[in-house]
C-alpha cells in the first residue's frame, strides 16, 4: 500500500475521532484541502503520521483548540473584494430599506473583517439602527477575534483602500481608534452583533433573516457539504432574500440551483426564488 493510501486512512480515522471526541465534523471537507493543512499541522507540532496527530488531538482538547486554525481558513480583510459591497449598497440595499428591520447572517466568519465592514456600510446607508447581523463561525478564538474589532495597524491601508473602492462614503479613520499598533473599531458598532458557534456540518437553522453572507467558505467543502449549507441558506432566508458568495464560488452545480436567480452575476450575489 502506497504512503499516501495510508495517509488518507489515517485522516479519515482523524475526522471520525473528532467527531466522537467534540462533536465538529469535518468529514464533508474537501480532501485535497484537508491533507494540505494536516501536513502543515505534523509540520508545526512535530508529529511523523496523522496517527501522532491524532493521538495528542483526542487527548489534549487544548490541542484541538489550536488545530482549528487548520481546519477553518482565517484569512480575510475588510471589504475584501469591494466590487462585493459595491454591488450590495447598489442592488441589496435599496430593497433592505423597504423592511423596518433587518436580520443579517454572516457565515463563517473568521476573524470578523467582514461584519465589521457590514455595519459600516448599514450605517452609511441608514439601516444600522434597525439591524442585526449575526456573526457565526466554529472557532471560538476567531469568534472572540472577531468580537474584538482589533485588527493591526499595519493592515488599516489596505482597508481603507478597499473601503474607498467600495463606494464609502466617509473616511475608513472615523470608525476606529488607533492604539499601541493596533486600531480598535467603534463600540457604536458592536451593538448590533450577536456572536455564535455554529457549524454549517451539523446545526441547524437558527433565525429568518434577510441577507446571508457566506464567503469564501464553501470552496472547502465537497458538494454534499456545500448542497448542506446552500439548504440552509435556502430555508433560513425570507421571500426574495439575498445570498452572498465568495468570487470562487457559485450555485451552478448546487441542487438548490434552481432556488434562487442571480442578482449580480460578477458578484456572486442571487436571490431567492
């Protein structure tokens, strides 16, 4: 038997196990994606065979803690891919002034960039005091991250950039404070997140909301997950609510295809049906 047969054995023996231990499933991810960041974790922890992995996982929850950032990419910025919130203050947001209030679903969501610049966008167009975005994600450093709204200075500029490309209206420096190297976004703010654990593997629906953001997620699921997580979406969204994708992403092949219409085909922003 080929080493790398012996690998995937010993991955899929991983994902059971975890599963058992900690009840997060990470079965349905995509495989080339996993063996990648497994190596990078026996790399980063000393370990000879996913077997080694395993063993110091199950026994050290501590450990596990820590192999989140494995499991789930934490790389995102602040209006990332601003054609993205071009289109949602042009296309989106016109329709969420017609409700009296608003639920947002903010999917997977990292270290929190994207909630953060949600908010400032709803403030700009008038729909923050009426709104509430939900903020989930299954790594709760990221989630505390996340709440924080403390990104390092050095990354401001890139931001601003994309905040300007985006269609802001004001200067990026009116919504935060810099200190000791790091710039802490306003606490105005902060009071219409709720921040939760959640899995897109194996909860549920949990609220009706009228927009779900879930980008550059569903790139590392296989298609069971991600026809899971489309469903989702699906059932948790009003009449002709919105659903945003990353730039990689589509429904294309999705079960649920026929659900929803494009809204912005470039940006990856539809509706549903």
């Amino acid at each position: 038997m080929l080493e790398e047969d012996i690998f995937d054995i010993e991955l899929k023996l991983l994902l059971e196990g975890i599963l058992l231990r900690y009840q997060h499933d990470f079965r349905d991810y995509s495989v080339a994606s996993l063996r990648r960041r497994m190596q990078q974790a026996m790399e980063r922890y000393g370990c000879a065979t996913v077997s080694e992995l395993q063993g110091r996982i199950l026994h050290e929850p501590a450990m596990f803690a820590q192999m989140l950032q494995f499991f789930t990419v934490q790389v995102s910025e602040m209006f990332r891919d601003p054609a993205y919130f071009r289109a949602l203050r042009e296309k989106v947001v016109p329709i969420l002034q017609t409700y009296p209030s608003i639920k947002i679903w903010v999917a997977g969501c990292s270290s929190g960039e994207e909630v953060w610049s949600l908010a400032i966008m709803l403030e700009e167009e008038g729909l923050l005091e009426r709104a509430m975005i939900y903020a989930t994600d299954i790594n709760v450093e990221a989630l505390a991250a996340a709440e924080a709204g403390i990104y390092a200075i050095e990354r401001i500029a890139q931001f601003s950039e994309n905040y300007k490309l985006s269609g802001g209206k004001r200067s990026l420096s009116d919504y935060y404070t810099a200190a000791y190297n790091g710039a802490i976004f306003d606490r105005r703010l902060r009071r219409h997140f709720v921040f939760a654990d959640h899995s897109l593997a194996t909860d549920s629906v949990f609220s009706e909301v009228h927009m779900v953001s879930c980008r550059n997620v569903m790139i590392y699921f296989n298609k069971d997950l991600q026809d899971r997580a489309v469903g989702l979406f699906h059932e948790t969204l009003v009449n002709r609510g919105f659903l945003g994708l990353g730039m990689k992403e589509n429904l294309l092949f999705s079960r649920h295809a026929d659900s929803f219409r494009e809204l912005s085909a470039a940006e990856k922003i539809y509706q549903r049906a």
